[in-house]
C-alpha cells in the first residue's frame, strides 16, 4: 500500500513539472519568445508587442499585451449593421480556426494609440486594411441607454462613440467589424 501511494504521488509529481516545462516553440515572423504572459498593465513596444503567426497563414496577429489574437486584415465592408458583423465574426474560420467574436469594448480600444494621428494604431503595428477614412468598428457592447445603438470605436480619432445597431441606409452609413479570438470568455450580447 505504501509503495502504491509513493508511485502516485511520484507520477503526481511528473505530471506537474511536465506541465511547468516551457510551452513549444510556436511558427512565428518575429524573434525572440513567441508569448509573454498577458498582463494589462505592461507595456511593451509595437516592435515585441505584435507578432504575426505564421501558424495562422499570417493571417492572425498575437497581442502580447493582452493575449489576444486579431484578425491581421480586418473587414472592410462598409455599412455593416451591427447583426451582420455578429453573425459573420462567429462564422470567421481564419488559418482553419473557429472561436472568432466581436471584441468587448475594452479589447478594442486596447489597440488605440492616442498619441497617433489617423488610424490611431501603435505605430509599427502589423495590421493592414485600416482605412484612413470611415475606419469605425462594431464591439461586443450595447450602449446601456439604448439597447438599439451599439458601441464603436472609431480609428481616425481614436474615439468612443455609438451608433445604431441598424444604421440608415445611407452611402457610409454603418461601421466595419474586426474579430478576435481568446482572451475573456465574454460572448457578444443578444441582439
């Protein structure tokens, strides 16, 4: 009895440095360690803060700061309501992966370099397909005095603002949406 008890305790052990052992080394563009512990209250320069993941056919983009993974070439589409751009982010397969969601408030606006001029982006950052013009996207968020108006980010001024869930339908009218994957198991809002 006692031997058995030392043999589970000894592969108890095992198990726990087998976990504690560093994490394989992932496909990435950039040098030096693949991930940091997401901390957000660190800082780190746009040079080490973004990495491409070349395991994501460079088509992801992992944020060290927060631990999120961004879509490297957000949507485009102009005039998105904000059901639409729900329903495509669950529906994103990037690199042959799922999991893809609007981004809470907070997420998004992790990614606003106030100091920057239009996009309002870390300068150096990796991502492409951010306009100049009319570079507004969805978050996860619904403005609490409105359930028919959700909130934006907009990248030309770095700003948070609303705007309804089902814009006129006017040329520009609507906001473009960009999906991330991980983080908080936040799921987006009923509509």
């Amino acid at each position: 009895m006692r031997h058995a008890l030392s043999y589970a305790f000894g592969l108890v052990a095992v198990g726990m440095l087998a976990l504690a052992a560093e994490p394989a080394d992932a496909q990435t563009m950039a040098p030096g360690p693949y991930y940091a512990t997401p901390s957000w209250d660190q800082t780190l320069l746009p040079s080490t803060r973004f990495i491409v993941l070349s395991n994501f056919n460079n088509e992801a983009v992992l944020d060290r700061e927060t631990g999120l993974v961004w879509e490297r070439s957000p949507v485009s589409v102009l005039g998105t309501d904000r059901f639409t751009a729900v329903s495509a982010c669950d529906r994103l397969i990037v690199a042959n992966r799922l999991g893809w969601r609007l981004p809470s408030v907070q997420e998004l606006t992790s990614l606003v370099d106030p100091t920057q001029g239009n996009p309002a982006l870390p300068p150096g950052n990796p991502f492409s397909n951010i306009m100049f013009f009319v570079s507004v996207y969805w978050t996860a968020a619904t403005v609490e005095t409105d359930p028919n108006s959700g909130k934006v980010v907009d990248f030309s001024t770095g700003s948070l603002t609303q705007m309804g869930k089902v814009p006129i339908p006017l040329p520009r009218s609507g906001a473009k949406f960009w999906c991330v994957r991980g983080g908080s198991s936040v799921s987006n809002p009923p509509y």
